[in-house]
C-alpha cells in the first residue's frame, strides 16, 4: 500500500510554532484523510525548525466504491395523484438517475424522496494534491506573515515543497502572487554540518537531500544531520546533558517547558557546557537561574539536587558543529557574563534603599486606566487582609504580619531588578525584605502571595503569604468585574479564571474556615462606595456564579468528583445551596468528596432510592427546606396505616442525629441514620402498610408530603438527592 511524503521547507521557525503545528497536523490530517473515506495504517508528524513534515503509511491506491443516499424534495411537492412534478423530475435530471430511481421514504419530517447514488472511488493521488495546500494553509499561529507580493500567510516563508507518493513526486504547486513553490523530491539538511557541495541529483542546490522514496525520508535526512523526529531529538538532548552532569558529579533540572523549547530550535542537538564568573554566584540564584533559563535559554548547573547550589556553569543546546564546542561555549560565557552583570548592578543599586522606600513610586505604576494605580491597589489589599484576619480571628501577631506584608507586596515591582526581569517579582521582594530586616513571616508572604503563579504551580503555605494571596485576588476579582470586564469564551485577559481558582485552592489546602459570601459582599459594598453607579445586587450575583462554576470545574476536574454529585452539594439554581456553599468552601469540599467515597464504597446506594424517591415526591408539597422538626407539622391524627406512625418516630428519632451531625461536619453519622430508617420508608411506599401519598383528602396529603419533605430536608443537610443520578 501506497505511502506518502510531505515535507514543508521553511526559513527558521519559532520554536513555539513548531510544536502547535505538530499537534494541528496530528488532528487536522487523519480528520481530512476520514472525510474523504481514506484509511491509514500510521500517519508521522514531524518538525524542526526548518521544516514541517509528514509520512503517512499505508494509504490504499484509492477510495473504496461507495453508495450514497441522497435526500430529495418532500414527496408531497415531488408527486401529484402519484405523477412525478417537475420537483421531481428536476431532482431526477439533476442526479443523473431516471424517474423510476427516485424512493418516498418517512423521516422525522415527514416523507422525502430520496435517491442512492453509486459513487466511484477517486485515486488517492488526486485527492492528495488538493489536500495537501489545505494541510498546509489551514495551519493557525501567532504573527503569521506575508513574502513576496503573494497573499499567502504562514509562520515564515517557504522556501521548498517535497511530496512524494512511494518513489514517484506528486506534482503540487502554491501560488505566492509571482512566485510559484513547485514541490519535488529535494529537501535540504542541516545548515552548517551537511556539505556544501550537493550533487547533481540535487539539481545544484547548495545543501540538497534527494529523497528516493517517502519511507527513506527520516533516514535520508538523519544522513544529513537533520533528525525530523522531535521526541528523539528532545531523548538525545536529555542523554547529553546528563551525560554532562555525571562528568562532572553534579546535577541539573530539565525544566519541561524549556526542554520543549530547545528541542525545537534544534536540528541536530548537541550540549555544550560552559562556565561563568564565580563572582556571579553572590547573586541571588534565582536571579541567575532566571537569566540562563528564561533569557539565554540554558539549564543552570548544580551541586545536588537537594541544595540546589549553583555551579559557575551552565549548559546550552548548540545547533552547530560538535567540533566547535569550545569556541561555542565561549561565545555563549560571553553573553551570558554581560547578562549577570547587568543583574549584579541592578541589585546592587536596589539593596541602597529599603524595601519600604519603594512604595510611594508605586503612584507612578497604573495598575488598570479606571482602577488607577498600584499604589491605590496595595491599600485596598491592605483592607481586605484585614477583613480575612478579623474573621479567621487570627492573633496580634499574625495579623500585624499579614498587613506589613499586604504593604510591602508589590513594591518591589519598581525596583530595577524586576523592572528588567519581570519574571522576579516576588522573589526579589522577598529578598530585599530580608535585607531590609523584616521578619521572614513578611518576606516569604511578599514571594509566596504571588502562588500559584500557573496551573501545577505550588500554593502559599505560609498563613501570612495565603492571606495576602487571597486579599491580592480578591480585589482584582471584584473590580475588574465592577467595571463589567467578565471572562467570555477563551478571552481572559487578567486571569480572573486562574484568580478565582486561586482563591478556592488556597482555602481548601489551607484549611482556612473562609466565609468568602460574607467577604464579597464587603468587598463589593467598598467597591460601590468608590464607584457609585455600580449596580452592587448584580455585581454579588456576577461574583456567586463565576465562584460557583470555578468550584464546580475543581471539584470535577482536580479532586475527579462525579458531576451529578457536584450538582447535589452546589444545588441547580438553588439560592440556599449557592449561598452554603460560598459561606463555607471547606464543607462543600468535604461534602462532595464524602458523597463520592459512599458512592464507591456502596454505602450511598444503600438509601438513595428511598431519599431521591422521598425528594421527587416532596417537591409536590410546600414544606420549608429549613424545616427538620416535625413537631406541629405532621398530625399524628390523621394516620392511617402502621407505617406513617413508624415513619414519623423514625423522623423524630433522627432529627438529633442530624443536628449533631450538621454541627460536627460528621456526615457518615447522617448517611448511617438514614440508613436505618430506610426499611421504615420502604414499607410507607411499597408492600402490604403502603399508602397513596396523594391521597383525594388534602389533610392526609399534605400530612404524608410533610413526613417526605422532612425526610429530604434531613438528607438535604448532605447533599440534594434530586440531581443525584443511579449508579
């Protein structure tokens, strides 16, 4: 079965674009081969920074014969006292069948003609030739660009098209305005180690691979010292530098991002150690850490992986020729010595002044154009950490902590260190807190109040750092919502989704007994106060609903709660449940994760019959959900059967059980309650003792609906079993 090549040539890509093409190729390529009814056996995406490539193997030489059916006019205006209109017979000329090929047949809608159609296999080399300009055209990226006086838009130029079908090149052209790419069966290999004189196979091209076959296509440029396979590529570069690290007895971290970084700025990677200035290593390794790995995009060295004390070395993934090594790390020490320079001055100059010094410039720092300036933001952090404390009813102590830190947490963003490695701020603020003599509470909460700063990231552990961490949030949540800026779709321009998170997780990992309704609602009333044409009621609501959802999607998502049993703790459209679960986020996370444990455990099926059958009937009554006393609400009177009296000394003899279990958080003493009261609801519903809750005299209805309703609302202390779906 046939294979087939293709092979994008491109001047040098971004290394990000190079792994988002690969990943839309893996979809959009076996999506279009399926629409048109082509099979694979293995389809290859490949990417480096000069070319996008693909092999796909065993594709058959053709489509398959197929019959399609076509559907037609309705049959009411296709025939007339059962002679065809000329709907029919214009439906008819237009497929090319007679009239006596045209079926009625019912649908949904009615009857239709319908028609079925032989269709013929197409070859598989002409449906590849259109497909191959959309493969490639249908790529997305960021800042794609124009060439030439063409109208065509990629990541760069391209500068070669190969496409072979097995041995044979499959003639594609793209037209680039007056430049046409013709494609044929010449790649090109590596820049600097392929030699520069090609043979005339390669029709003279300097650097030219001749490709004889689409199966010899990795081999025939690994010959060239190009390897197309990213994940050998990022495999070598990981070996190496290991091999590096054993040489030396020492230890790196390879950081995945930056891993897939290098791997695809390289073709034929090969590590290169270098060293630097031992008077560099009296920075801060945080800052030199930062430099090699966010700007020079090498992998810092280290003594241990525990102490994590930096060597004057580095190491650097060179896309040149291994026998240059030395003069490479030379060249690369050099940049990286101006670098650690600038970061020595930098800090040299910030550690003149104390931290606090920085904050009035904090004016001069526009936090958003309606919100005014940090500075403005700081003394609202400032008064939210306050409320936090008062209500977590911390000591003297802690709380003189968390507002010196809400002082002092964004100053160091106008320190020259961070104003040129923006990537430092919190770390250098922690740092010249300490230097300013503050204590430790306060400058590991000025680093630790920016966690987590992205998803897997680690979260504050320090009481100080959650608070203010909470505080920073909170205020950035409620005034970019004031001004009516809410995330929509993908657009999320300050975070407020990944805030919001925050917020949720660094309650529930801190086990902080949060009352977040109470602090929105005074967060919002300053809010209003400040911008008084704010409608505060649909601010608060805006607020609930975006809190709910972000602890629904955590629930789900992060702690694998199954959805219908995140629905039963936050409610659907449920006021009370949205308000429960906002005043105490610990008690949903429990409650949730609790219902999920009887589910596996078997224990919740042992009564959700009962209480879910209880809740349904229930919701045909008015009983207050509040209600668990039965006392004045049922009248013992106007039983009739046995088993309404056993069900309403159940229900008494369960509601101090529920009480003490609501007020201890101990919701396996409620689950084993109800439980044993089970078999009592059982024989009030089915068997010889079973009533007709809807009995014709209203007093005895509304009496059997009430001992449901209290039967619910004692379950409903858990959880609302109506969304609760049977396992």
């Amino acid at each position: 079965m046939p294979s087939f090549l293709l092979e994008v040539g491109t001047e040098e890509l971004p290394a990000s674009f190079v792994g988002s093409a690969i990943q839309q190729w893996q979809t959009l390529i076996p999506k279009s081969l399926s629409e048109q009814y082509l099979t694979s056996e293995a389809i290859h995406v490949y990417g480096t920074p000069r070319r996008l490539a693909v092999l796909i193997e065993g594709l058959p030489a053709q489509q398959a014969d197929r019959i399609e059916e076509i559907k037609g006019p309705p049959a009411a205006a296709a025939f007339k006292d059962g002679q065809p209109t000329k709907a029919a017979e214009g439906f008819a000329r237009k497929q090319g069948v007679s009239l006596e090929a045209l079926e009625v047949r019912p649908t949904d809608k009615g009857d239709f003609v319908f028609v079925q159609q032989s269709i013929p296999g197409r070859a598989t080399a002409d449906i590849l030739k259109e497909l191959v300009p959309a493969w490639i055209l249908g790529l997305e990226g960021k800042r794609f660009m124009r060439w030439g006086d063409g109208d065509i838009k990629f990541s760069r130029p391209i500068a070669w098209l190969v496409t072979l079908l097995d041995d044979a090149v499959l003639p594609v052209e793209l037209v680039n305005g007056s430049e046409r790419i013709n494609s044929d069966r010449i790649s090109q290999g590596h820049r600097i180690l392929t030699p520069p004189q090609s043979p005339p196979s390669t029709g003279g091209r300097k650097g030219g691979v001749t490709i004889s076959h689409a199966k010899d296509y990795v081999n025939s440029l690994r010959s060239a010292f190009v390897e197309v396979d990213p994940e050998i590529r990022k495999a070598k570069i990981k070996e190496q530098i290991e091999a590096i690290c054993q040489q030396q007895n020492a230890y790196t971290e390879i950081y995945p991002d930056l891993l897939a970084e290098v791997t695809n700025l390289v073709e034929w990677p090969t590590a290169v150690r270098g060293k630097f200035d031992e008077d560099f290593l009296s920075l801060p390794a945080e800052v030199t850490t930062t430099v090699m790995v966010t700007h020079q995009r090498y992998f810092p060295v280290f003594k241990t992986p525990e102490a994590k004390e930096l060597l004057p070395n580095f190491i650097t993934i060179s896309n040149g020729d291994p026998a240059k090594s030395d003069l490479i790390a030379a060249g690369n020490a050099r940049v990286i010595r101006a670098r650690l320079a600038d970061g020595q001055y930098f800090y040299k100059i910030d550690l003149a002044k104390p931290l606090e010094s920085y904050v009035p410039q904090l004016e001069k720092v526009t936090f958003q154009e309606d919100l005014g300036t940090v500075r403005g933001k700081v003394d609202r952090i400032i008064k939210i950490a306050g409320q936090i404390s008062e209500q977590l009813q911390l000591n003297a102590e802690d709380s003189k902590n968390i507002q010196r830190a809400a002082f002092l947490c964004k100053a160091d963003l106008v320190t020259q260190m961070v104003g040129e490695f923006p990537e430092l701020q919190g770390v250098m603020g922690q740092k010249y807190a300490a230097a300013s003599g503050e204590t430790s509470a306060v400058a590991n909460a000025i680093f630790e109040h920016y966690l987590p700063r992205g998803a897997g990231d680690k979260l504050p552990e320090t009481l100080t750092g959650q608070v203010v961490g909470l505080a920073d949030r909170l205020d950035t949540l409620v005034s970019i919502f004031g001004l009516g800026m809410l995330p929509t779709g993908s657009s999320d321009p300050f975070a407020l989704r990944r805030a919001a998170n925050a917020v949720v997780n660094i309650t529930w990992v801190g086990e902080l007994p949060l009352d977040l309704q109470q602090l929105l609602e005074q967060i919002v009333a300053d809010f209003v106060a400040a911008y008084p044409k704010t409608n505060s009621s649909q601010l608060l609501q805006q607020l609930q609903e975006f809190f709910l959802q972000r602890i629904r999607t955590l629930l789900q998502e992060e702690r694998a709660i199954d959805y219908d049993l995140v629905n039963a703790v936050l409610g659907e459209n449920d006021p009370e449940y949205t308000e429960r679960a906002l005043k105490d986020l610990l008690d949903v996370r429990n409650r949730a994760t609790f219902l999920q444990e009887i589910r596996n455990n078997g224990k919740l099926s042992e009564i959700y019959e009962t209480v879910n059958r209880s809740t349904r009937l229930a919701a045909q009554g008015g009983l207050d959900k509040q209600q668990l006393e039965p006392t004045g609400l049922v009248k013992t009177e106007l039983f009739q059967k046995p088993s309404e009296q056993a069900f309403y000394d159940a229900i008494v003899q369960l509601v101090p059980q529920t009480t003490a279990s609501r007020e201890q958080r101990n919701y396996q003493q409620l689950v084993d309650a109800l439980s044993e009261i089970t078999p009592k609801v059982s024989t009030f519903f089915d068997g010889a003792e079973s009533v007709l809750v809807m009995d014709e005299n209203l007093d005895i209805r509304r009496n059997r609906l009430n001992l449901l309703g209290l039967l619910r609302n004692h379950a409903r202390v858990l959880a609302d079993f109506g969304p609760i779906v049977k396992s």
